[in-house]
C-alpha cells in the first residue's frame, strides 16, 4: 500500500518523501508493519465485539449459497465499479480517465487484494461496525440477548459512510475535491460497503473480505483487458 501511494504521488511530493531519507523499499516495509499491526489489534478487539454481540460466525467451511451471493457481489460491484468511471464520472473529470490510461501498477494490484479486502475489512467491518453495533446494542437494547437487526443495519450504515469518508484525502490527492469526485467518492465506496456490511451480518466475515477482493479483482481485469 505505501509503495501505490508514493507512485500516485506528484514527483515533487515524491522527491519530498525520499528527501527525508526514506527509500522505497523502507517505506514499504514500514506500511506492511503498520497494516500488520493495525490488522492484529482491531481485528482482535473486532472478534471480541463481533463475539459479544452475535455477529462472529465459528463456521469452518464456506457454504454453497451465501458463497454464490458473494461472488455476484464481486462481479457485479467490481464491473459498476469501474464502468461508472468510464462511462459517467469520467464525462465529468479527464483525471478518472487519466487514471485509467495506463495499466494498473503491481504495488496497486497487491495492495488491492491485501490492504483492500484484509485490513480495510478488518478495521471497517469486522472492528468498526461491530463496535458500534456494540454500542448501539448497550444504549438501546440492553435488556435483550442480542442486537435487533435494525441495529446491525443502522451500524453497516455508519461504517459504510466513515469507510467511503475515509477514502476522501487520498481521492482528493488523486482526483481534487469536486461535488461529483465526492459524489463518486460516497456512492462508490459507501455503496459496495453496505453489500460487504451485509454480507458480514448475514453470512460471517470472510465472505465480506471475498467480495471486497472479488470487486477489485474484477475490475481489475476489465481495466487490463480494456486497454
């Protein structure tokens, strides 16, 4: 992940990083390290939570139908992901297209299947919703066994839109900060973020970190294959 970032940086921001004395190789270990710890603490502390609540599934194999739902959120996140920037948002700003006219880099690949589906899941799904799930449980419905659904809904809302927000810097270093860059930035995000809430909710936490990986995945490919 560190290594894609200091590619989409300008070469100044670039020349800025490698000033501190930091060489690439330096940078992406300490990313790793740093992904590494953050994955092991919340996802910790998320297991715990997800425990307490109901949420944590002990299955130990993937089951036919909740695995065939997952890979259709896949595909078709993975393609509504990437057709929309060339086909809508793209209209609206040349620096979606330009991101697009080149093949995507191998640190980018890797991040997407490694920080994207793993530790974004960790943090945003398995830790962040279910501690407010957690909360919302202990404020509202503490006299009962578990959460209502109503709560675990409302919890995979905010984590959604607190995932999609925080895709904001990085989209604005990328992108700037347009009402449609925003928009896409909500939409985007925060859409295909309720499909892997509820595939967390319904089905158990890998099958969230499937889809996420299966969206990039796929999008991936369209974007190599159309080039």
């Amino acid at each position: 992940m560190g290594l894609y970032q200091l590619d989409s940086f300008s070469d100044q921001l670039q020349q800025q990083v490698y000033d501190q004395g930091i060489t690439r190789i330096q940078l992406g270990v300490i990313a790793a390290i740093q992904s590494a710890g953050w994955g092991i603490v919340l996802g910790g502390l998320g297991i715990w939570l997800a425990k307490k609540i109901g949420l944590w599934k002990e299955e130990r194999t993937l089951a036919a139908k909740p695995l065939m739902i997952t890979l259709v959120v896949g595909v078709v996140g993975g393609t509504a992901l990437i057709l929309s920037d060339w086909f809508f948002f793209g209209n609206y700003s040349q620096a979606i297209l330009d991101i697009y006219a080149v093949k995507p880099s191998i640190p980018y690949l890797i991040a997407t299947l490694t920080y994207g589906a793993v530790i974004e899941e960790v943090m945003l799904r398995l830790f962040l919703m279910s501690l407010i799930a957690f909360v919302l449980y202990k404020v509202f419905e503490k006299n009962q066994d578990r959460p209502s659904v109503i709560i675990l809904i409302v919890a995979n809302f905010v984590a959604a839109v607190l995932f999609a927000a925080g895709h904001l810097p990085f989209t604005h270093i990328l992108l700037g900060s347009s009402p449609v860059i925003i928009l896409r930035c909500f939409l985007l995000n925060g859409g295909l973020a309720l499909a892997f809430g509820f595939l967390y909710r319904k089905y158990g936490f890998r099958y969230a970190m499937i889809a996420h990986g299966g969206c990039h995945m796929v999008s991936n490919l369209i974007w190599i294959w159309m080039l």
